[in-house]
C-alpha cells in the first residue's frame, strides 16, 4: 500500500446557491447561499479524512461536489490530478467509477422496485454494459459474500430488509465497481448502535482488504475518531480545524472543535472539568447572512474586536494540526 500517493485533492471549492428575495419596491435581489466557502484538502491512499459539524455546516455539500452531483462555483477537485469540474458528464461518467457513494438513509437510497441482486448489479450494467449476465451474477454473489449478505437474499426487496441490511446493501453496490474512494455521507446516523458498530467495522475490515481510501462524514465524534486516519472539522462552509484523529481529540485548539467534543457522552471516563464552559449557545448563524469575520463569533466564549473585523486564516501550529482562530496561541 503506498501511503503517499494523493489520490484526491480539493483546492478552495465554493458550491454557491443562488438565492432571490424580494427586496425594495419589490424587486427581485439576488444573493447566495455559501454552502461551502473556500475548502482545500486531500485524500491519500487507503487513509480515511473524517468530516465533522453540525448540520448545515456543508458537511454532505461538500461530498456532492467532489463527485460533481452538485455544481462548482470556483475552485478544483483534482482526481489523480485531473480537475472533475472541467469534465462533461460523460466524462465524468467514467471517472465515478473510483468514486462511489454511500448515503445516509439506506431505505431511501435503493429502488424499491428492484431486486437486491438487480440493485447490486446495476452499476456493472451501467459501467460494462457489455458485461455477461453471468460475470455480473458471479460478481454480484461475491460482493454479497464479502458484506455479509446470504445468497438466499438475492430475489428479495428492500423493503423486506432491516436498515442495517439496507445499509450493507448499499455499501455492496458502491464495493462492485472496487472503487479507489468511497464517499460515505453519515452512513451509520440511522441505524442503531449496535448496528452502527458492525457497519463501521465492516468498512474498516473492507479498506484494510481492498487498499480503499474513505471520506467519512458523521455528526458522532466517537464513530469518526475510530474510523479516521484524520479529522476535518467544518463551520458554516469552513474548515476550523483538521489535524490527525488522536492529536485532535487529545489536544483540540479550535473553541468550536473544543465543544463538539465536549458535547460526546463520556461513559467509561469522566468528563472534563470545564465541560460546563465549553458548551455553545445558540443555533448555527443563517448562511445567507453570516456574521462578519470569524463566522463562530457569535457563539464563541473567546470572541473579541478583531473576530467581528477580520477572518482568522487556517494556519499550521504543530506538525500536521492546523486551526482558524486568532486565539489558538493565546
């Protein structure tokens, strides 16, 4: 396996909504939702970026972009350095390929009018539509076997499975292509915790077997720390903080990421001692007037004059740990 290889690199990407109100004398103003704002990562091989953030901070926008569901308004998505927004969708087509998603209700995600085994095998007859039916029922059996689905299901519904099954349904679907990347939009956050657990360790088991590379969103800051090689937390369109999963859990410098982690139940060890100081008030501020400068001002315990005037850049403050705040050193 060779770790620094980038297979994927995201430079400043901005997926803006246009949005129309009616403004003075009523007349039409336009103005945009900044889904995401300016976010730069990458993804190597078989290591695992962990997305975090309250919901609507553009955790699952910022998904769709990179695999172009959803439209660019600047920046680039280079996949093994070729841009996809430049790409037309026939192009595009073939790229997705090594790019495969898993979406966060398993139920809602299948065609309730197909087969398990039609379900699993459509991407083949997309893809390969030269493909025997034979090599794509063989293909199929497999895939069902490595996710833990018995052959007798084949013929079945999705409405006859439970949600956990559903969910190894889609993961099967994604793994058929033996994709190089898989976009997981909060896969476990419907489905119990039990549940939860087999699902994650299934994908941990899948990346180690197959060299997978995983882009791992989720609202549970437990689950992503043990299925992440690193963590990317998000605010309002931005990245506040990204650092490895242990460094960032054992030594978190952004107020926001501080919260969040605070906000993780602690069973088998105590909480911390300022636990109490480190919750946020309040509601995620709207994206079509966000606040000035540091977009976290209006929640942050830490805020002064200059996070109304200027917006703190992300920067590094020890190896690999980079943070937005003009307190971090403070």
């Amino acid at each position: 396996m060779i770790q620094s290889e980038t297979l994927l690199r995201v430079e400043d990407v901005k997926v803006y909504f246009p949005y129309r109100n009616r403004g003075f004398l009523n007349r039409r103003e336009a103005t945009y939702v900044k889904a995401v704002d300016g976010i730069s990562f990458d993804i190597k091989r078989g290591e695992t970026l962990g997305i975090v953030g309250e919901s609507g901070c553009g955790k699952s926008t910022l998904a769709r972009a990179v695999i172009q569901m959803v439209p660019v308004h600047a920046g680039k998505v280079l996949w093994m350095g070729q841009d996809l927004v430049d790409l037309k969708s026939s192009e595009m087509r073939d790229k997705r390929k090594d790019l495969q998603m898993i979406f966060q209700d398993p139920l809602a995600s299948l065609d309730p009018r197909m087969t398990l085994g039609q379900i699993i095998g459509e991407p083949l007859k997309t893809h390969f539509p030269k493909m025997p039916k034979a090599e794509i029922k063989e293909k199929v059996a497999k895939v069902m076997e490595r996710v833990g689905l018995l052959p007798n299901m084949v013929s079945r519904y999705p409405h006859e499975f439970s949600g956990g099954q559903c969910q190894r349904i889609g993961i099967a679907r994604a793994l058929v292509l033996e994709p190089k990347l898989i976009i997981c939009d909060e896969p476990v956050s419907a489905l119990d915790v039990s549940i939860q657990a087999q699902v994650i360790n299934l994908l941990m088991d899948l990346q180690k077997e197959m060299d997978l590379s995983l882009m791992f969103i989720a609202h549970d800051l437990s689950v992503v720390q043990h299925i992440s090689t690193r963590v990317m937390v998000l605010y309002l369109g931005s990245v506040v903080e990204v650092a490895d999963s242990d460094e960032l859990y054992d030594n978190p410098l952004h107020p926001y990421t501080k919260a969040l982690i605070a906000a993780v139940p602690h069973v088998d060890k105590k909480a911390p001692s300022d636990q109490a100081s480190l919750m946020i008030d309040g509601d995620l501020p709207s994206p079509l007037s966000p606040p000035s400068g540091c977009a976290f001002r209006t929640r942050c315990p830490k805020a002064q004059d200059i996070c109304a005037q200027q917006r703190p850049v992300l920067s590094e403050h020890s190896s690999g740990h980079e943070s937005a705040c003009h307190f971090v050193a403070r």
